[in-house]
C-alpha cells in the first residue's frame, strides 16, 4: 500500500475512532479529539517529538483569536440573558404581529436570540412562553413554537458569535465578516422555508395540545418557574419577573459586534490599505476589538445601569466562562487535529480525488459534516470535525476568501440537519412541546433537516453567482 492511500485510510480510521469514543465510550470530545489526532500522527509516520510539537504549535495558533472571541462572546450573551433580552424580543414582535402573521414574528424573534444565548437555552426560556397563545387561539403548539425554533436554529447555525459557525470559521481561517454577510443572505430563506411555512403546513398534520404540566410550571401554578427567576443549563438565573430592557437596546446590543466586524470588512476590502479610516475600521471590526466593545456595552448598559453590583457581573462572567472554556477546548483540539493531517498532506489527496470527481469544495464540507451529525449528535463536533477535514482540503485547492467563507457555511448547514435522537436537541423539543418520539421525528427533526438543506442550496446559489 502506497503512501497516499495508507494517508487516505489513516483518515478514514481516524474518523471511526472519533466516533467509536464518543458514541460508544462517551469519551469527553475535547479527549475524543486528542487521543484521535495522536493516534493518526503516528499512524502516518510523524514522530513521536514531532507530533508534540506540531500539536502544542497547532493548538495555540488555533486559539489565538478564537479563545478571546469566544469567551467575550460567552459574557455578552450571558448578560444579555441574565437582564431578560430574550423575554424582551419575545413579547415585543408577538404583540407586533397579528394572530395571522405571528409566525413570521416568532421566527424573527428566534434568530435575534440565538445570536447570543445557547439554543438548548433560548427554548427553555421561549417556549413555554408560547403556550397562552396556543391555548388562547386552539392551534396547534407546532404552528407557533417551529418558526421560533427554525429561527432559534438558523442563528445558532450561520452567525457568529454562535460558538459552531465561530468555530468553524476559525478552524477554515475564514474572514469572520464574511461568514455574517453569507450567513444572513442564508439564512433568511432557511428561516422562511423551515419557519413559517413549514409550521404551517406540520400543525395542520400534527395537533400539538400545550402540555399541562409544564404550562402550569411556567405560570407559576403548582410550580417555581414563574415565581422570580429560572435557571439556565449555565446555572445563570433569569429574571421572570423583573423589569425588562428596552427592545431598541436589546437588538442594538445584538447588532453591535455584527456591526463593527462587517465594518472591519469593509474597511479591508475597500478602502485603501495603510489609511486612517481603513485602520480604524480595521481596528474596530477586528473580532476580538467588536466583541470586547459590545462586552463592555452590555456590562454598563445592561448590567451597571440596571443595578447590579460589581460583584454579580464578576460572578456572571464566571458563570459564562465555564461553557465557553469547552468549546474552546474543543475547538483547539479540532485545530491540531487540523494541523496534523495538512502535514500529513491529506489535503493533496483530498485535492485530487475531488479534481477527478469533480466534486466542489462546498459539497465536500456539507456532506463531511452531515455524516459526523447523524453518526453523533452534536452539531458542534460535526461543525468542528467538518471544518477540520475541510481546511487542508481547501488550503490544498487555494481557495479565496468568499469560497471560504462559503464553505464554512456549508460546513454548518450539515451541522445543523438531520437532528434525531442522538442530539440534546432532540430531547428538550420532545419534552417542551410534549410530543410522542414520532411525532418529534415528523416535525423538529424535518424542521431542522430543512434548515440545513435550504442552507446549503442558498450556500451553492451564491456559490455560482460569486464563482
């Protein structure tokens, strides 16, 4: 057996043993990573001390940016969620919209949430905030809790600060701003197709009835959760009952660090090079410079405005870093298991094969990723293992910075389909809506199918139009 194909099958074995310890062992998925990384550095023939070094190398360099912007990006959602953003969102585009036109308000209310606060999160705090409107007009729960959850799901798959596509981003060296502008011109059709219309067309299938127990909890009869406070996965309280921020300033605070990176953007791409405003653009829309900005807006606005003492916005900090410390964690992993297979040249194999098959980059990242999603369930190891397999591939193939960006949402459109019952996700639609298992499969798991995919013919549309 030749080099290139013993490299090939390497790869391909690697993959299984990722696989096999996280499914099957439960290996923790940063370890799951390393050990896999270890095992197809030696495999290949990289020594000992050299596969070390190029691990430790390609660890660090991985997380220079991406630790810092995940972990600002971790705080500002944290105190956004903390002072009732979400509520905010909620209550305020419901009570805009018409009975009739609700769903497309709940699906925008979806999006702008989950830019900063954890999908598994936001449907804790969202959906049973559904339930009076679905008892009040007698539709079926499906009809107003898909569209937010297709919302909820198309920010947590194409916008950055959202840990998988920031992670993928990194892992691709990606420009971020571009990674935003192709996220949003994805995902509003992906919003539109999985939300509104497919809600509409699931409730008239599946009658949802709200779930008697969980919407007595909710309001606080026979229950704790409308007495005060709730808690997140975090273990970070939010405030039910206080006082709710401002609709402008919630969403100004969510469009801020979006703002400033698109603006660096700008600033790089069309201003000239070594100017005063192409500097300061290029400063402020650095990723790290745009969220610690928004960080510090929202820890004043947000935090000191509204009271709280020095200490509660430590301790929320705290609370933030600890989610934020494994996905970066995660993600550093993924990064060296980058490197080693860029030097082991898998992406010159890769390179080849896919020249014959004529296969484009874009399809390589969707379909590498959807595979790592079905076997596993977690659309951030899929995003990360993705983009891990698809960078070599298109450092390989010199790709430019907009197929990059391109394929990195690709990458997180196969990320984010095909959830069934491996995924977390799955579990709290099952239990917040109070579906059987098939009727979850019929709805949640399509809904999310249908993002990823209307996500990725979005994705090959822009892809021939820039091409």
């Amino acid at each position: 057996m030749d080099n290139t194909t013993w490299t090939l099958v390497a790869a391909l074995a690697a993959v299984g043993l990722l696989l096999l310890m996280v499914i099957r062992w439960k290996f923790q998925e940063f370890l799951a990573l390393l050990v896999t990384t270890i095992v197809f550095g030696l495999a290949v023939g990289t020594s000992p001390t050299e596969l070390v070094e190029l691990v430790v190398e390609e660890m660090g360099g991985s997380l220079g940016q991406l630790a810092l912007v995940i972990s600002l990006g971790a705080v500002f959602g944290t105190i956004l969620q903390r002072a009732g953003a979400a509520e905010r969102i909620a209550t305020t585009l419901v009570g805009k919209f018409s009975d009739k036109n609700i769903a497309w308000g709940l699906g925008v209310a979806g999006f702008l949430v989950s830019i900063s606060v954890y999908i598994d999160v936001a449907i804790v705090i969202l959906v049973p905030m559904l339930y009076g409107i679905a008892q009040r007009t007698g539709k079926s729960l499906l009809y107003y809790g898909i569209p937010m959850c297709a919302g909820l799901s198309c920010a947590y798959t194409f916008m950055p600060p959202a840990p998988g596509p920031l992670a993928a981003a990194g892992i691709m060296d990606a420009e971020l701003g571009l990674v935003i502008l192709f996220g949003v011109l994805c995902g509003i059709p992906a919003v539109t197709v999985a939300g509104p219309l497919f809600g509409r067309y699931i409730a008239k299938r599946i009658f949802v009835p709200v779930p008697t127990q969980l919407h007595a909890e909710a309001t606080g009869i026979g229950g704790t959760a409308g007495g005060g406070t709730s808690s997140d996965a975090a273990g970070v309280e939010s405030p039910r009952g206080a006082s709710l921020p401002s609709f402008r300033s919630v969403v100004g605070a969510l469009l801020l660090p979006l703002a400033l990176i698109v603006l660096g953007t700008v600033g790089k791409q069309a201003l000239q090079e070594g100017t005063a405003p192409a500097n300061t653009l290029m400063f402020i829309g650095h990723p790290v410079i745009a969220l610690l900005l928004t960080c510090l807006y929202t820890m004043y606005f947000f935090g000191v405005r509204r009271g709280a003492t020095g200490e509660e916005l430590r301790e929320l900090a705290s609370s933030a870093l600890g989610p934020a410390g494994q996905i970066i964690l995660i993600t550093g992993a993924g990064g060296a298991f980058g490197g080693v297979l860029v030097a082991s040249g898998l992406g010159e194999v890769l390179a080849e094969a896919m020249e014959d098959a004529s296969v484009p980059l874009v399809v390589f990242g969707f379909l590498t990723a959807s595979v790592i999603r079905i076997c596993q369930g977690s659309g951030m190891i899929a995003m990360i293992t993705g983009a891990t397999f698809t960078a070599p591939l298109a450092q390989a193939l010199g790709a430019g910075p907009t197929e990059t960006a391109l394929t990195t949402i690709a990458i997180a459109c196969g990320g984010a389909a095909f959830s069934h019952v491996n995924d977390s996700g799955f579990w709290m639609a099952n239990r917040y809506f109070g579906m059987s298992v098939a009727d979850t499969l019929r709805s949640w798991t399509v809904m999310k199918t249908t993002v990823g995919v209307t996500g990725f013919a979005a994705v090959l549309a822009l892809s021939a139009f820039t091409s």
